[in-house]
C-alpha cells in the first residue's frame, strides 16, 4: 500500500468496559491530564466494578487512550458524565467524542432520558465538545473543584 494512502486511513479507537488490567493505564492518563480533583487509584477500582458506574476505555493498538466514567444511580432517570479523559498524545483525533457517545449509549441503555455533566469553566476545548454534541449550558458552580476552580454545568436530552 501508498505509504500516503496509509497515513489517511484512520482505524477508530475500539470502545471497550475497562477491566482491572487497565487500571495503571487509566489512572496515569487521569493524573496526567488533570491538574485537582484527580480520582485516586482506590476509586477507581471501585468505579470498575460498582453497578452504579460505568467505565469505559478506547483502545488502540493494545494501549489505552482514553477512558470515560458514566454515573447511574439506580431508579434515577438522569445519567452522569463524572469524568472523561484523553491522552495529551491523542487528543485531537475524535477519541473523546466517541468516549462520549458510548458513554450517552451506556445511559440510554439505562433508560436514562438526559445526560448530565460538570465541566471547569476554562476548559474550552471539552466545552466545545460538549456543544458540538447537543448539550446545554444549565448552569454553573463558583466553588466547584478542591482548587476553588469554577464548573459549567451541561445536560442532554437522550433520545
């Protein structure tokens, strides 16, 4: 094959549930992406492994570039985005959004009818996203983050 043909193929990501396995992967893309509030290595495991939660991986060649964790509280209509997060070397090539799209899919299996989430007001590149993919500003929180950080919130109906 055209070695030039074969930079513009793009294989997407395979959007899988994380297994224990993933953990050391997942959380070193949590502290390296995010500078407060990074969820330690204890919660994550339970978050695997809770029914309450959702946590999913995109894979590509046996590493793992991303994950998203999906709240579900049971008899509550309302799924929750509570984290999502790529790695620095990837971002930019449409692995968050498929994360959040699989994540939206998790909810609606739920029988959720909106999404909800949390965003730092300063992340314009998520805030982006977030728009981009049908979601509403409804609100926001001064004091959200430990660092005094403040959250835009966003929800999306799930059709």
């Amino acid at each position: 094959m055209d070695l030039s043909v074969a930079r513009r193929i793009k294989v997407a990501p395979r959007i899988r549930k994380a297994q224990i396995r993933d953990l050391n992967r997942i959380e070193e893309i949590e502290w390296s992406v995010f500078d407060s509030d990074q969820l330690s290595r204890p919660s994550l495991r339970r978050y695997m492994q809770v029914p309450s939660a959702a946590m999913i991986v995109a894979e590509e060649q046996n590493t793992i570039t991303g994950y998203a964790l999906v709240g579900l509280r049971k008899g509550s209509k309302i799924g929750r985005l509570y984290s999502i997060a790529v790695d620095k070397t990837s971002a930019g090539r449409g692995i968050g959004r498929l994360l959040l799209e699989a994540s939206e899919e998790i909810a609606r299996k739920k029988k959720c009818h909106v999404f909800a989430l949390e965003v730092r007001k300063t992340n314009k590149r998520a805030i982006a996203l977030y728009q981009k993919n049908g979601y509403v500003q409804t609100g926001m929180e001064k004091d959200w983050y430990e660092d005094g950080g403040a959250a835009l919130k966003f929800e999306k109906p799930l059709r």
